[in-house]
C-alpha cells in the first residue's frame, strides 16, 4: 500500500502545464480576475465538504475514498485540458475542490494505518519528497513541450489516469 501511493503522489506531483496555468487560462480567454474568482471559489468547496468528506470516509472507508477522490482528480484533470471557457475552468476548480476535501486527512489516515511503529514519520516526509520531485521533473520538462499548453494538460490527464488506476 505505501509504494503505490508513493507512485500515485509522485503521479500526482507531474502537473506539466503548472509553470503557465495562468497563460493556459489567458489563453482561453480569461483575466485574472475571473482566474481569482475560480480560485476561490474551489477553496470555499473545499472548505465546505472537508467535514461531510470525512464522515463519507469514515462509513466507506479510507481505501475506497481514495480510490474515488483519485478518479476524480484525473477527471479535473480531463476538464481542465478541454476546457475553453470561464464555465469550463470553473467546473474543473469544483471538481477539484471536492476531490482535494476528499483526500484531506484520508490519505494520510490510510497511510498512517499502513505503517509500523515510528515508520509514518518517514513515510510521510517521503510523500512529501516523491510528489515534489513529480512537480520538479515535470516543471523541467516544460521546455521539451514546445510551449504547447494543450499538450502539457493532455500529459498532466495522462499521468493522474494513470495515478488513479494505481489508486484501483
């Protein structure tokens, strides 16, 4: 259970367009002020469902949440690279919003079940570490993608997919 999920946040840590999500969104024709907008209103889901999430966690348990919570991730992540709109981006943030409330503290209850004695305490620095390299090594290709924002949210959908069918 530790090494998948180690793989599902170093999977999780690849957001290829991270480095111009705003230019992705001007692009598609947004200003910043509806890109604050977004923004805001996906924390105020999170905030939102953290507590109803929890519960739903502790009656389907852990595995299964997580489970649920990564396949709408990759689902945010599919929006987000087809989307075109300020209604598109904003559906996405939900999304996002109610799969991040999801997560919280689940993930790192399961994995806390998982461990032996002290062994959470560097399993949770290597969570830390693995989804940071994920971000650092897809930041890094950035360039190899040419500046194509469409592709660098294609590959991002791929590789949370893939994290959720590890998830499974």
């Amino acid at each position: 259970n530790i090494a998948l999920l180690l793989a599902v946040y170093f999977l999780q840590g690849m957001v290829f367009y991270s480095p111009v999500a705003t230019l992705y969104r001007q692009a598609a024709g947004l200003t910043l002020f509806q890109m604050g907008t977004i923004e805001s209103v996906c924390l105020g889901v999170m905030l939102a469902l953290e507590v109803p999430w929890g519960a739903a966690a502790d009656r389907l348990g852990h595995r299964r949440t997580i489970v649920v919570c990564t396949i709408l991730f990759a689902l945010s992540k599919v929006i987000f690279w087809r989307a075109d709109s300020f209604g598109d981006f904003l559906a996405e943030r939900v999304l996002l919003g109610i799969c991040l409330a999801g997560l919280s503290g689940c993930d790192s209850a399961f994995l806390f079940a998982c461990c032996t004695g002290e062994e959470h305490r560097r399993v949770y620095a290597r969570c830390e570490a693995i989804q940071t390299l994920g971000m650092l090594l897809a930041a890094l290709a950035w360039p190899l993608l040419g500046g194509n924002y469409r592709l660098s949210a294609l590959l991002t959908a791929v590789v949370y997919t893939a994290a959720a069918v590890l998830a499974l």
